[in-house]
C-alpha cells in the first residue's frame, strides 16, 4: 500500500467511524476528526456545511434507520486530493442493506474531508431521493 492509497482509506476510515457513531458528544468528535471546519456533505437529500450541521445530517439518519450502521463495500479508489467508494447501510439485526450508494470525496492538505458529494444507488420506498 502506498502512502497516498494509505491516504484515502484513513480518510474513508474515519468518514465511516463518523457515520457509524450515536452518542452525540462522540459524534462531534468524529466529524472535527474526518471533516476540515468548513468541510461539505451534498446528497440528494442533504447539502450543508461545517461540523454541526453535517453531525445534524449524520444523526437523522441515524434517526430515520435507527439499528443500521454503514459499511463499505468494495475498494476507496482515489487520485490526487479526490477519493470514491461505495456502502451499504445494513441492518444490525438481520443484515438487510436497504439503502446503498456512492461518494465522491475532497481532501485537504491534511487528510481531512474538504467536501462530499453523495449519490444514493438504492432506496427504499418512502425515501426520497
């Protein structure tokens, strides 16, 4: 593994350990960890800017599918400051993954997400996208 691919997957890492937190003082602490302070999360049904407001993002979804969590799947491939990967978010009880999608990641100078672009690949009914 290089140091630029090393990169990306830390990046990646600590996206998804912001995703996958609940409690909201841990929550705050991994967004400051994986976004720069005036870090960006665009999808189709989010676009906000700085810590609070993507930790307010993080927590409905986390509200709206309460017992899932995200995972990745497949490869972070990425090149110079930008990186792509894919996820599902999977049920912690049966291991259903009714939303799925893809994202395509700035980063900063230090490793930290610039910005977030989003695309949700499978939705559930009711969900807007």
């Amino acid at each position: 593994m290089t140091a630029e691919t090393n990169r990306y997957e830390s990046a990646v890492a600590r996206y998804f350990e912001a995703w996958n937190t609940r409690d909201a003082q841990a929550l705050a602490k991994a967004v400051a960890a994986a976004w720069a302070a005036d870090g960006t999360y665009t999808d189709p049904l989010a676009d906000v800017s700085g810590h609070e407001q993507i930790a307010a993002v993080i927590a409905g979804a986390h509200a709206q599918f309460p017992g899932f969590s995200f995972r990745l799947t497949g490869a972070v491939d990425g090149h110079h400051d930008l990186a792509r990967f894919s996820w599902e978010l999977v049920s912690d009880a049966d291991g259903s993954a009714p939303v799925a999608g893809s994202d395509v990641i700035t980063l900063d100078g230090e490793g930290r997400i610039g910005s977030v672009h989003g695309f949700l690949d499978r939705v559930p009914e009711g969900v807007a996208g």
